[in-house]
C-alpha cells in the first residue's frame, strides 16, 4: 500500500496529513486467522504500522499494529491464553473494531496533526479510524507510529485499561 501521505508535516500541519487514506489507496487487511509473528513479518516488509483485520467473509473486525505485535503485550497475552507467542493469532491480540476510537472524516478537517496526537494520548490509543459520519464507512487510518516517525519525535501514548482485571494485570504483585 502506497502512502498518499505528505511525508515532510509538521506538528501543525493539516490533519488530513496524517491519514493512511483509502478512497486513494486500497487498503492493507490481513485475514483474522493469520499468526501474530507472520503479521508481524508483512507489516514491518512493507513498512506498514498498522492496518485492518478481517473475517472469513471479509467484514472488518479490527485493527493490528506493530506496535502491538512488537511489544511484551504479545507475551502478556500469550501467557494469558496459556500459549507460546508464536501460536497467537491476529484476532487474538487486535484491538476489536467497537474498541477502536472514530474520528468523524467531515471534523478533521479543522484539526492539526498536534490535536490528533492529544487525541491519541486522551483515548490511549495508538491508532484511530477515520470514519463517515452517516455510513460508518471507513476513510482511513491514523497511526501514532506513523506521526511519531514522520515527526521524528516519540509519542508517549499508553494504552487505557477498560476493565478491573486489565489494571489488577499492569499492578505489579509480589510472589
């Protein structure tokens, strides 16, 4: 997939900048089925951040990033399902599509890249769908590792727990 994306923004620079766009690029989907370790693969290969996951019919079920396939919450969630991390699958460690924030595809145009990164850091989230307001079809995709690397600047998002037993699992305990 080919970014129709400015590469030299700003902070400040138009929103719409930021965005993976898919009314002029098809958009990369990896099927809900692939392991975790070969999403991992084709992601970092084709030097994608993040991209849509979805069924057997082809319904889109949610989002996966490298962030996510990268990172110890990979291990967590193997140790969770009680399996290694090379026997997870994609819908496994996706982030469900109701769980993924929206941004209205009419609003952004009065937002800069900087709002979108307090967007980011407000909803805890590495990555937000662009979406229409009447059909809830899906314009784009806006990655925080996508603005981090054009910014050349990291962000600083962490991931909001949205349940007790998420935050009994970031507590640490003693053994």
């Amino acid at each position: 997939m080919a970014l129709a994306v400015s590469e030299g923004f700003s902070k400040h620079s138009p929103a719409w900048q930021a965005v993976m766009p898919y009314s002029t690029t098809q958009s990369m989907v990896l099927p809900h089925s692939l392991s975790a370790l070969s999403a991992r693969q084709i992601l970092t290969s084709l030097g994608i951040t993040a991209c849509l996951v979805v069924d057997a019919r082809q319904r889109v079920i949610g989002v996966v990033s490298q962030q996510i396939l990268q990172s110890e919450q990979l291990l967590i969630r193997a140790h969770q399902l009680n399996q290694s991390a090379d026997e997870l699958d994609i819908e496994q460690v996706m982030q469900a599509l109701p769980d993924v924030p929206c941004v209205d595809a009419n609003e952004l145009g009065r937002f800069r890249v900087e709002n979108l990164v307090a967007l980011l850091a407000e909803c805890g989230s590495h990555y937000l769908l662009v979406v229409e307001p009447v059909t809830q079809a899906i314009r784009g995709l806006i990655s925080a590792t996508h603005i981090s690397n054009v910014l050349d600047k990291p962000l600083e998002i962490s991931r909001k727990a949205s349940s007790f037993g998420e935050i009994m699992q970031a507590v640490p305990h003693p053994h």
